[in-house]
C-alpha cells in the first residue's frame, strides 16, 4: 500500500511540473502566451506602412529611441504601451505587425498588433485618412486565428487565442477629427447620441473577439482630450489651456465605457472585460509632471511642439528635442515612450489575475 501511496504522487508531481513547464513555454505572465492588439495610432505599431495612407510614422524623428533608432511606424520616440505590456508578460519586448510580410505566423504566436493610426471606432473616421476600419482588423484577426491552426496545430492554436491578452485603444480620432474639431458627424448625431453609437461599436468589438475565442480584454478609455497639446494651442476660449469642453466630453464617454464593461462580463460567457483608466493616469503627468520626472507637458518634443504630428515633425528633424525622456509628449498628439511606460503601467496594474 506504501509503494503504492508514493507511486501516485509521483504521478501527481510528474504532472504539475508538466503543467509548470507548459505554461513556461506557452508564454510568461501566468501563462499569458501573447498579446495582440486592436486600436488607432496609440497602438499601431507599424501597420500602416504597408497600405496607402498619409497615416505614417515611419521617419525620423520617429522612432529615434527604438531598439537600433529605427522608425517602425510607431507614432512616438519609442516603444508603445502595448510593447511593454508584452515586456512585462514575459514575451518580446515589442509586438510586430500584423501587415508586415518579414514576420512569420510563428512570430506573430505571441503577439500582434492590427491596430492602424488614424481609425476610429466609427468606420467614417478611419475613412477620413484611408486606415483600416475597426471592422477589417477583426477581419485580419480571424486570418491570423486560421494560420494559427495551420502553423501551430488546433490545440496550441486554441491555447494562445483563449488565453491571449487583448488590448483594444481606439477613439481619440472619432472624437477630434470627426466630431469636436471637425464635425463631420455633428449633423447627424447630437453629442449624446455620438458617444452612445461609438460605445456600441466598442461592444461590437468586443464581442467579435470573444465570438472567435478571445476572453481576457483591456478596453482602454480616453486620454484627456483637451490637454493634448494640438488642443491646448487651438483652444478658442483660452490659447495654451486645456480645453475642458473637450476633457468633459472625454469623461462622459469614459463613464459610457465603465457601464458598457459591466454589461458585457454579464453577457458574453467566461468573458474578463476590464476598463483601463488612461484619462486619470494622464491628467495627474500633465498637472504635476515634475513628480514623474517629466519637465514638459505642454508641448510636444517634435517641432515647436504645438501643432506638429506626423509628417509635420519630419519637416525640420532638427527642431526635435534633446531629450524626449524629459517630455509627456512626443509630438502635439501622441505620448512619449516614457509617458507610454506609465500608461502601460496602467493596463498591468488592474484587478486581473493576468499579471498575477
């Protein structure tokens, strides 16, 4: 009976370390074996060189604190939130594209990016500077879930889509190029009824990716969007001031997002929906960047860092800061790879057991 006693748990110690190592290889991070991503220019992190768009950011002074200072079309000095995301998880430090023919599908297993600057979670945004709509990166999504099942077999390819981190940011442009800034939706929808008609097409996102396996989903809200510098310098009321018509609308969709994260963990089966809180985070940089180490958080680093953005900072590589390190932003829009650390910070430091 002795022998027999030892003999099972040695059966039973065999199999959790067949686990432990399982899981070690499948991915780090509990587990986590990758991280794939959905969204706008805060996490393309170079989609958009491979189709016909003005939406690039693939030249200096892009990209001029990458691995090798190379300008991979991430819309910052460096590394996005998403890239230290997967960093901390324990994959590569920076998640390829989805449209970029160098990586193979055995690269793309543990971690994507489908994201394409200037999209929106309205398909009239993305058309406005020709990006791939929300709509076509699901679709891009259920491709790679096939050449998964290809490359890797039915059961890895089933591990890595159920227990992949999800990471949707997507929003900013809906609001700034299509609503507030130039209302091209403003004839159509009252602002109530926009935010309503966007939150609707963030549960439709969602439920996508957990109709084709997804279960665990960081859905980010959104950034103040009267402070980013662009909206501080064309504020009409008060020039150099944030815009706080705009950072209220922000709040008002955010809210939207928190009640819409609860419906759907009700709803869809086994789903871990989770609101990442970037308009909190953000607001405590820019009002006392000091205490971040930051010594600018009104302008940009790239140009006179009011009003330049893509092309616009590429005009005069020159006229870029010394230190990007030094500032909340990299160009009048977009966040600095140092500002992007924070907000990563952000999407690790919730409730799930992800990072756990």
């Amino acid at each position: 009976m002795s022998s027999r006693r030892h003999g099972m748990k040695a059966v039973v110690v065999v199999v959790v370390i067949a686990h432990v190592l399982l899981c070690h290889v499948a991915g780090g991070g509990g587990g986590v074996p990758a991280v794939i991503v959905f969204g706008d220019s805060t996490a393309d992190t170079g989609n958009n060189n491979f189709i016909q768009t003005m939406a690039r950011g693939n030249y200096p002074p892009y990209g001029r604190d990458f691995a090798g200072g190379v300008a991979t079309g991430r819309f910052s000095n460096g590394r996005l939130a998403a890239d230290f995301v997967s960093e901390a998880l324990g994959l590569p430090p920076a998640v390829p594209p989805y449209l970029d023919p160098s990586h193979s599908i055995h690269q793309l297993a543990s971690g994507v990016s489908f994201a394409s600057a200037g999209t929106g979670l309205d398909n009239i945004t993305a058309q406005i500077l020709s990006a791939m709509t929300l709509s076509q990166q699901i679709d891009h999504f259920r491709q790679y879930k096939e050449k998964l099942r290809w490359a890797k077999g039915e059961a890895a390819a089933h591990h890595i889509i159920s227990q992949a981190l999800y990471i949707l940011s997507v929003g900013t442009s809906d609001f700034l190029h299509n609503y507030l800034v130039f209302p091209i939706r403003g004839n159509r929808f009252t602002l109530p009824r926009y935010e309503a008609y966007l939150a609707g097409a963030a549960a439709g996102a969602v439920r996508a990716v957990h109709g084709l396996g997804g279960r665990r989903v960081k859905l980010a809200g959104l950034p103040p969007l009267g402070c980013l510098p662009v909206e501080r310098t064309i504020n009409p009321d008060r020039p150099g001031d944030c815009n706080e018509m705009y950072n209220m609308v922000a709040l008002s969709f955010n809210a939207r997002l928190k009640r819409l994260i609860g419906r759907l963990n009700w709803e869809l089966p086994g789903a871990q929906v989770e609101y990442v809180d970037q308009y909190s985070i953000l607001s405590a940089i820019i009002a006392k960047p000091w205490e971040y180490g930051f010594g600018n958080s009104m302008q940009g680093c790239c140009g006179t860092g009011f009003v330049e953005t893509g092309i616009l900072c590429a005009l005069d590589d020159a006229l870029a800061c010394d230190d990007a390190d030094k500032y909340v932003f990299f160009d009048a829009v977009h966040p600095s790879e140092r500002a992007y650390k924070i907000i990563a910070d952000a999407f690790i430091n919730t409730t799930s057991p992800v990072f756990h």
